[in-house]
C-alpha cells in the first residue's frame, strides 16, 4: 500500500504523515529539506536558484519513488514528485523565476521520469486557505521561510486546485483542513481515519 499526502506549504502534511505511520505502523518517507543544500539559498534569492532547487528535489523524489517500488512495504509518503513538476516548477516558470530554457529542460527530464512513476493507491489533499497557510508556517518558525510571500502561496493555491480537479491517476481523498485540529483534538484524527478507511475499504 502506497499513500500520499499532498498540500501547499504548511498545510499540514508532515504533521499527518507522522501520525498516520505511528497509527497504522506504516514507513513514513519525508521531505529532503533539513539537509537541502539550496532551500535556504532559494528563499533568499529565487530567481537564481530556482533550477538548482527543482533538481535537487526531481532527484530524491525519484530516489523515493525507486525505494517504494523496490521495498514493498506500506509506505506513506509526504509529497510527490507530481507536485515538483505541475505546482512549483510551473509557478516558478509562470511567476518568470525560472526560464523557459530551464523549465523546457526540466520538463523533458520529468517526462523521462515520469514512466517509472507509479501513483499512489490513495492521495490525501490537505485543502487550507492562505491565511492559514501563513499561521501555520509562522508557527513552524523556519527562519529562511519567513520571506514566502502571500502572492507565491496564492499562486501555488491556484495551481493545487488546478491540478486536483484534474487528478484521474488513482483514489483521491481532499481534506479541508482549516476547521481542524488533528494535533490537538484525537476526534479530528479520528474523522481523518475514518475518511481513509471509508476509501480504502477492501484493500486493509
Ligand atoms: N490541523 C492542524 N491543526 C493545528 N496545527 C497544525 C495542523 N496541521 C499542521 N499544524 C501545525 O502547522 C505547522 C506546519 O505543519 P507541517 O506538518 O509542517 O506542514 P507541511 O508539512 O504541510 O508543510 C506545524 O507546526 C504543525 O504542528
Ligand atoms: N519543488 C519545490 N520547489 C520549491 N520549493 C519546494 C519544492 N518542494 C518543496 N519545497 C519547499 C517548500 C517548503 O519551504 C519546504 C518543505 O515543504 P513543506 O510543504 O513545508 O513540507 O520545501
């Protein structure tokens, strides 16, 4: 079993990747972004390390895609490679911080890719507004992500939904997550599990 959770920044996903591996003993697969030689680079100066960024982040998701394919365990998994390519790349290309030439390059490395990518059984959307975007990433206090900007975290809102609403590659799940607080509240997370299983029935 393969799931995935998807979301804009600070919508949630780390938080409920851990605590859906803790409930079902499953193997969490995270984000490279403690060790990430160029996030904080980026947010300081986007235009000039935007492609840098976008391969360093096309390659060890590719290395996550090859391990959940070899391992055959259950795994769930924190963002997908789909989101490097069809959110931010393609942001970064509309909002002119990323060339054509660049993205034009990215693209056909990504559809070379894309033929070993197999979509999860189920992808969680985590759906939040702006506002509550920015609350919480204000909470996780990631000093280089103090520079995000509303327009930036617009953008990529618009570009979730776009993608969402045309998402027909397996199971999709989409969570409002701005009345709820599955941290704090285990009835939230309880609503949480209840959503999954309904969709997963069969298949536990
Ligand atoms: N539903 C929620 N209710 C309250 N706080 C939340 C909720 N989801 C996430 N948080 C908090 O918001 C911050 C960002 O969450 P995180 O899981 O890191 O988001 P993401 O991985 O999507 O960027 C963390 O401090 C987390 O504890
Ligand atoms: N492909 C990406 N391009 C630019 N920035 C990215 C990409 N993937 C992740 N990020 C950033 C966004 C956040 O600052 C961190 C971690 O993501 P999060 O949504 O908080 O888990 O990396």
């Amino acid at each position: 079993m393969h799931i995935a959770v998807t979301g804009n920044i600070g919508a949630g996903k780390t938080t409920l990747t851990t605590m859906l591996a803790k409930h079902y003993g499953w193997d969490a697969q995270f984000e490279d972004v403690d060790h990430n030689p160029y996030l904080e680079d980026f947010y300081a100066d986007m235009s000039k390390w935007s492609f840098a960024l976008q391969i360093y982040f096309l390659g060890s998701r590719f290395r996550q895609v090859k391990e959940i394919r070899e391992s055959g365990k259950n795994i769930i998994q924190d963002r997908t490679i789909y989101e490097d390519a069809h959110i931010f790349a393609e942001n970064l290309n509309d909002m002119k911080l990323l060339s054509d030439r660049d993205f034009n390059n990215y693209v056909s490395v990504f559809g070379l890719m894309k033929s070993f990518v197999s979509a999860p059984d189920l992808l969680i959307y985590l759906k939040s507004d702006v506002p509550n975007l920015v609350k919480k990433i204000y909470k996780r206090g990631r000093e280089y992500e103090a520079s995000i900007s509303i327009e930036y975290l617009s953008k990529l809102n618009q570009k979730y939904e776009k993608w969402i609403s045309g998402y027909t590659e397996g199971k999709l799940l989409v969570i409002e997550v701005d009345d709820l607080d599955f941290v704090e509240k285990p009835e939230d997370f309880g609503f949480i599990l209840e959503k999954i299983e309904a969709e997963l029935n069969g298949l536990f």
